[in-house]
C-alpha cells in the first residue's frame, strides 16, 4: 500500500520523458523525447515473463516504478533507467490519494530507441 512507502524505498534514479513533435528533414514529422524529470524511484520486477510465439523466443521485461505524485504524467511518456528505455504502460494512481503512484512499464530495449 501506499502509506507503507518511505523516502528511503524510493533508491532508484528515473528520468520521466514526453514526446514532442518536430517537423524534420524534407517536412517530414518525427518524435523527440524530452526529459521532463529526474525523479527518485522504487523498481519491482512484475514480470520476467519468457513465451514462444510464432516459435520464434521472446522475452517481455515488465517492471513497476513507484514514484511520488505527479499530475502531468500520461501513457504516452515513458522511462529512462539508466540505458535502458522503458513505454508506460499503465499508472496507478493509488487510490487518488495524492502521494505515490505507480507505472507499469515495459522495457523496449538497451540504448533507447
């Protein structure tokens, strides 16, 4: 629950990223990502999942950060941890309480991308 969470929990460093539209080369529109915040963050593995599909292996890394609340936050930002990018896929708001929420995010590779 959210009112176990302490300061000292939150060990980890994140980046919060929002896309911005920019018109390129040859008018052509592109996404730029944008750091909003660094923020401190607790990380707790949800899902080390591993399936075939297709018989081709895939591995689905789905990490939770819980982190103190914020109002701006949508899907379409995302997270950075280091190397590795990570999509948002939900935030929990926790019951609208309005001190920690948390995202469940899924890792879409080493370097960004």
């Amino acid at each position: 629950m959210a009112r176990n969470i302490k300061a000292g929990d939150l060990r980890q460093v994140i980046t919060l990223q929002r896309p911005v539209s920019t018109i390129g080369a040859h008018n052509r529109r592109a996404v730029e990502w944008t750091d909003v915040a660094t923020v401190p963050a607790a990380m707790a593995d949800v899902s080390g999942r591993e399936f075939w599909e297709a018989q081709a292996y895939n591995a689905e890394d789905i990490v939770t950060f819980t982190i103190r609340w914020r109002a701006d936050m949508d899907t379409t930002w995302r997270v950075r941890r280091g190397e590795v990018t990570y999509n948002i896929v939900e935030i929990n708001r926790l019951g609208y309480m309005r001190d920690y929420m948390r995202l469940r995010c899924r890792a879409v590779g080493a370097g960004g991308s």
